[in-house]
C-alpha cells in the first residue's frame, strides 16, 4: 500500500472503489454497521471510513464513529448521504465526503426517462406489444396523459434539479420549483411552501435529501394540491413521500399518476404501490449505469487520497464544511 492510513469498508462496495482503495491503503471490510465486526486493534488505527448508500438511514452514527479513536474522514458513495448522521459529525470534528456532480447529468436524464413513461406509459405499451396484443387487440389505447401543456414543479432544486430543469426546459415546459430558500440568478419561479408550488403546477419532481426536513412531505394536503391531471415523479428518496397517501391517492384519482425510482423501505415496495397501474416502478436506478458508477467509486477513493496527501477533502458535505481542511 502507499499510504500507512488504515480505512473500513462498512458494507458492500463497488468493486472499482475497493480494489483502488486496496492498492493505495490497508482496507479492513465490515458486512454491516457494527462495532463488533472490528477487532480492537483495528478499531484503534482505523482513520478513514467508506460507506454507501445501501446501507440504513442513520446506521453511520455516532456511537459508531465514536469508537474509533483515530477516525478523521467519511468517504460516502452516492450524493445522498441519509445513512451519515452528518451534523452529529461535525460535532465530533470529522469530515464526511458524498460523490456530488458526476451523476447529475445521469439522474437527470433517468427522472426525464421515468417522467415519459410515466406519462406516455411506454413500459405498458412495449409489455402490450411483447404480449401479442398489437395483433389480436390492436394498438394500444390512446393515453390520457401528455407531457404537451404541463407545467413543471421540482421540489429540491440543487444540482440534480436544476440539470432536470434545463432538460425539461428543453421540452418547451415552465418550470418552478420549491427549495427552503430562493435560488439567486435563476429565472424559474419560486414558490416558499410545498402546498403552494403544488397548487402552481401538474406535474412534481421531488429530488430534495431525504432528511428529518423532508420526511413524509410529500402526503395527501401536497398531492390533493397537485390535483386529478396530477404526475408525481420521486428520484430523492422514499422517506420524503408518504407511501400510503400516495398509494392512496393514485386509487381514488386524486393524481393521475406516478414514477418512482426510490422507495421508503427498500428493497421492498408497498403491495398498494406494486398493484398500481398508474404507477411506474424503477429499482433505484437512477444513476446506475457502468460510466457513471465508476466516476463516483473514483471520487470516494480521490477523497480519501486528496485528504491524506494534501490534508484537504475536495466534496465534503455541508454540515462538516467546516472540517474540510485538515487543521494544522
Ligand atoms: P443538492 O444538495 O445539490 O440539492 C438539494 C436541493 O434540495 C437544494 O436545492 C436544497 O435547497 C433543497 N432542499 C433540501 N432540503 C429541503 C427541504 N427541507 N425543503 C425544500 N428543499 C430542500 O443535491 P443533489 O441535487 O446533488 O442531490 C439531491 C438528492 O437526490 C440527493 O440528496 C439524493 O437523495 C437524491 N439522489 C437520488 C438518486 C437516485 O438514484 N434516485 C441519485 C442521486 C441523488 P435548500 O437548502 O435551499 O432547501
């Protein structure tokens, strides 16, 4: 290895992130976030932690950071990094690092993907054709929903939503959005509250975090207020939607439809939302092509690396901003 500074792999890693991290620093590999599975003296020289988003919410907490002594750095895969208590971080004065910008042009063409489908219904259309049906029944029935005329409200709109944005501009669709606060130089209109941006369009894109900020937002008060020509769209997270008021909602009418890559509890997916017709399901896909895997596998071993040889993390993560460069 080139550098004497012992790293633990919590959980399974993509295999490029591993191997690299391998060649460059001792790697100790854990199957879960459990204290148990370190040795003791692994436990005392560990400095660097690697997880990824597969695992729970807040299993990276500080019970668990706090046993290891020597611990500076948290290199997450993925952007989203609900699995890393990172304000309880901070306060230990460690600096946690995600894999931002290099799957946001990826994402954005999924959740464009995922919105066509789901408005088109162009998976039901391909099963329609692959079944036969073009021949015994004809062709398949004009679909009720059109992109043409909608108007679009993305609710998280940072780098993912604004490469959404610029996408769907494209499309010839207006675009407003929901953040906590304004974004500055952006023509797209504001609206302060989710409620409101769902009244303002038909058709929600949630790509917020999935934090304690944005649990269960999106619930029956939001998707009455999206209303019956209503398409939600989900490439955040799970945790922001009330599955059983969108489940129930897509029954009664009270939206039209919706497409959803990520879930509350995955793997597993509410029965009312797999009986769904006017839903369609992706197994959290978003960024999941080889190119893009790999940019963000690089990413959390150039962290790492950019750490230990020049003492600064190149994308540390909000909350431990303040730690991103090693103190003298
Ligand atoms: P950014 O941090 O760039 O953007 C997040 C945006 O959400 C910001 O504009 C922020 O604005 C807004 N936001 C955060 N909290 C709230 C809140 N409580 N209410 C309203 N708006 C809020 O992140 P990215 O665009 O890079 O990624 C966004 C998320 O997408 C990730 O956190 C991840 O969960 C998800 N993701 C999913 C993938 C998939 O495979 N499906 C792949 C990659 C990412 P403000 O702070 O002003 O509120």
């Amino acid at each position: 290895t080139v550098h004497d500074y012992p790293i633990l792999i919590v959980g399974r890693l993509h295999a490029h992130a591993a191997a690299r991290l391998r060649e460059i620093f001792p790697v100790v590999q854990i199957d879960g976030p459990d204290v148990a599975l370190v040795s003791e003296e692994d436990r005392q020289r560990i400095r660097g932690i690697v997880g990824t988003t597969d695992l729970k919410a807040s299993s990276l907490d500080t019970a668990f950071a706090g046993a290891f002594p020597k611990l500076e750095i948290m290199s997450s895969f993925g952007v989203g990094y609900d699995h890393i208590d990172a304000g309880d971080m901070a306060k230990l004065g460690l600096v946690v690092t995600n894999t931002p910008d290099v799957l946001s042009g990826e994402v954005a063409d999924t959740a464009v993907g995922l919105l066509l489908n789901t408005v088109r219904e162009l998976p039901k259309a391909e099963r329609w054709l692959r079944e036969g049906n073009w021949i015994t029944k004809g062709p398949y029935p004009l679909t009720r929903g059109t992109l043409r005329g909608r108007s679009v409200g993305i609710f998280g709109l940072g780098r993912i939503g604004l490469a959404i944005a610029h996408r769907l501009e494209a499309f010839g669709l207006p675009i407003s959005y929901h953040n906590r606060r304004p974004v500055a130089d952006i023509a797209y209109r504001y609206h302060a509250s989710l409620t409101e941006l769902a009244v303002a369009v038909d058709t929600l894109i949630c790509v917020a975090p999935g934090d304690a900020s944005t649990d269960k937002a999106i619930n029956t008060e939001v998707l009455k207020a999206l209303g019956s020509n209503g398409v939600f769209i989900n490439v955040g997270r799970g945790s922001s939607v009330d599955e059983d008021a969108l489940a129930q909602a897509l029954a009664d009418g009270t939206i039209m439809a919706a497409g959803l890559d990520v879930f509350a509890h995955e793997p597993h997916v509410p029965e009312t939302l797999l009986n769904a017709e006017n839903a369609t399901l992706l197994p959290h896909v978003a960024s999941a092509s080889q190119a893009t895997r790999q940019a963000m596998a690089d990413l959390v071993v150039d962290n790492l690396i950019e750490w230990v040889e020049r003492g600064r993390a190149l994308t540390p993560v909000a909350e431990t901003r303040d730690f991103a460069v090693r103190k003298a």
